[in-house]
C-alpha cells in the first residue's frame, strides 16, 4: 500500500467496533499496531482487554489507570462551570474523550507511531472530539478512521465480519445496543434505543436501581467544597476519583440519575441515548447549592449566560481550543470563593438540598429577615424602583401620544 504509517496506535475498549479494526488495521496496512485502553473507572469491563487486543494481533498494549487525571482535571473543572448540554446532559462521554486523545498522542509519541486510529462512527460526535484533540497537540498526526472508508457500514455486518473471524464480543443480536462507560457515567445508544418511544428495559442498567426499588427511607451526605472542588464526604477527605467513586456508590443505590433524552449531535443530526450519572447528578445539585450562598449575583449570572457556550465547546470537542482555555480561567476565578458544606438528601431517584453553610456565604439573616433590621432602609425602595421604571413609564406614554 502507497504512503502506509510505519506504526498504529489505536484507542482500543476490546468492545465490537475496536476489535473489529484492530484485526481490520492490521490486514489492511500490515504494519503494527499498538492498543491503548484508557482506565477511566469501567471497573471488571478492562479485566479481559488485555488478552483480547493480544489475541487480535495487537503488538503492544496499553492499559493507563487515567482515573484521578480524569476526575481532577477534566471533570471537576466542568462541574466548576455548573455546565450541562441542553438543560440535561452532564456530559459524561463528551469530557472523556479529550483525555483518551491526549493519552493517545502521548504513546504515539514514545513509540514513534506516525498514525493514530479510532472507533468512531462517521456519523458520531466522537470522531469530531477524537481528531481535534490529536491535531490540537500534534498538528501533523495522520488520522485513520475506519468507519468512514471500510464497507463495514453497520453493526449488522460488524457482527457478522467478527463471527467470520473468530473475534468475541460483548453485543448480541438480542441487546444490540452500546454502551460507555466512565467514572463519571454510562451511556447506551443504538439498537432498541434508537426508537424514541421505546421505553428502556430496566435490566439495562447498571450503575442505578431503579426509584421504584430503591430504599423507602432517605438518606444523607455532607459535601465539602473548596474553590469549587468537591474534597471531603461526610468529613473524610477523599482524592478526586475516589470520592466521584463514593458518590456514585450513593447515588446508585437511590436510583439517581438516570436520564432518557434526545439530543442534538454536532454533525447535525439528532440521537437518543440514554445515561446513568448517580455521583454527577448529586455532584451537581450540590454544588449549584454551594454557590448559592457564595457567589455573587452578577457573577453567577454572567456564568450562567456562558454554561450553553462553555457546554457546547464540551459537547463538540474543543477542550484544547483557547476559547475552552480562557474562558475556564475567568470561571475558576469566580470559585474561589466557593468553599462550605452542602448537605443532600437521597431518595427514590431524587437529590435535593437539604442544607447549605460556609464561612464565605454572602446570604445574611440579619438583612433577608422580614422581621425589622437596622442594614436595609424599606422606603429606598421607592427611589430604585421609579429609576428602573422610567424607560417603561417613557414608553407607555410614546404608546398613549400615539393612540
């Protein structure tokens, strides 16, 4: 084969897609191929990846415990921005990929590989966050992408080109479906799911039980927060991924965060997936809680006004892009101050407030008190309100001149 790279390094899960090419890279370029698995907390999925991508033919393996690296800096500084894709979404596979290609391009690097190659579809958002972050820290990576040149165009045939070859899978033909898996979510697309109106089969999840069953008596966690960050659980400091474990352990058993939705893909078209986010979802009322008493009004709401664009460069792929960059500094720096205690309460698939305290809060009884205080004068009142009045009093009588 003309201009063929001397060496493959392939973001590799041992799941249907990535074995499929590994053993397809290898027939059709001839040269090595390195399988690189990201450990990002898929927990017993990565005990036989090893062994599958040696078995496929992979020349070496990779298998990185990326886990603190995962939670630490790439999900908690998306929690710090309060940010969810249209009004649902946590984000769990989207933050996920830039550090698998970053990773990717690191052992690229060491093994001299002039090529990277991965899984996702040409339909797909992943192919979008793959391919940024490789040319966003190695501008002249060669990118080879399966699923937009093989004739393999559906799982169907995925299937049946890995039964002709020997290849074992974990997708069937009865729960054709896929599914990622992190420490901070799971997801499932395709198959049954592609139905919109089709209601999920509750064997389906893994993370989560389901409300109905969960315990019928509350229970409560203590968040501690500095700077944004959550640090303690009921007063025990945990490092980042340890304590995004703990929360999902609680979430779990509650039956919280599951989410069914319909979203928009950054290609364009529109795809159902559902998501189990048990730690993410408390993670994120909590800290909503937290900056309720210590940030300040227009910095929260000039924050807010940035969560769909902050989302979206998430969503899209461009966390190593200077806008990403930037604007993540000025989110950090309103964080500082939010530091304190939130107390939540779990039950039957819900996460709720249950108390909010900090040394930093800004909420002072002394002056919200209905009761009578000597800080804030009720008649000043009058003045601000005929201030802000008067554009709309000025209007209406343009209105009334004008009949």
């Amino acid at each position: 084969m003309d201009n063929k790279p001397n060496k493959i390094v392939l973001a590799y899960s041992g799941g249907l897609d990535t074995s499929v090419i590994l053993a397809w890279l290898i027939e059709k370029y001839d040269v090595p191929v390195v399988a690189f698995c990201a450990d990002l907390g898929q927990g017993e999925e990565l005990a036989p990846v090893e062994g599958k991508a040696r078995a496929g033919g992979a020349s070496a393996v990779y298998i990185d415990d990326l886990r603190e690296e995962f939670v630490r800096d790439f999900v908690f500084p998306v929690f710090r921005a309060s940010t969810v894709y249209e009004h649902t979404y946590l984000l769990g596979t989207s933050i996920a990929r830039p550090l698998i290609a970053k990773r990717q391009i690191e052992i690229a690097r060491r093994e001299n590989a002039e090529a990277v190659a991965h899984g996702a579809t040409g339909k797909g958002n992943d192919q979008v966050r793959f391919e940024l972050t490789f040319y966003a820290l190695e501008p002249e990576i060669r990118v080879i992408a399966p699923w937009r040149t093989w004739d393999l165009g559906s799982r169907t045939k995925l299937i049946e080109y890995a039964e002709s070859k020997g290849i074992p899978v974990p997708v069937t033909r009865e729960k054709p479906y896929s599914t990622d898996r992190n420490l901070l979510h799971i997801s499932f697309e395709g198959g049954i799911l592609e139905d919109p109106w089709r209601e999920p089969y509750d064997d389906m999840f893994l993370l989560t039980v389901s409300p109905e069953k969960a315990p019928d008596k509350p229970e409560y966690v203590e968040i501690d927060f500095e700077a944004g960050d959550p640090v303690r659980i009921d007063g025990e400091k945990l490092p980042a991924a340890a304590l995004l474990a703990r929360l999902n352990e609680l979430g779990g058993r509650h039956g919280i965060g599951r989410v069914d939705l319909v979203e928009n893909r950054y290609v364009g078209m529109k795809s159902r997936g559902v998501y189990e986010t048990p730690g993410g979802t408390i993670l994120h009322a909590a800290h909503r809680a937290m900056e309720s008493i210590t940030l300040d009004r227009e910095v929260m709401h000039l924050r807010d006004s940035l969560i769909p664009r902050y989302a979206e460069m998430v969503y899209y792929g461009y966390w190593f892009s200077p806008e990403r960059e930037m604007l993540q500094v000025a989110i950090d720096e309103g964080q500082k101050a939010v530091c304190g205690t939130v107390r939540m309460k779990l039950f039957k698939g819900s996460a709720t407030v249950a108390g909010r305290k900090s040394d930093r809060s800004l909420y002072n009884p002394e002056i919200a008190t209905f009761e009578k205080d000597e800080v804030y004068r009720q008649a000043d009142a009058e003045g601000f309100i005929r201030l802000n009045a008067l554009r709309l009093r000025i209007r209406a009588r343009v209105a009334r001149s004008q009949g």
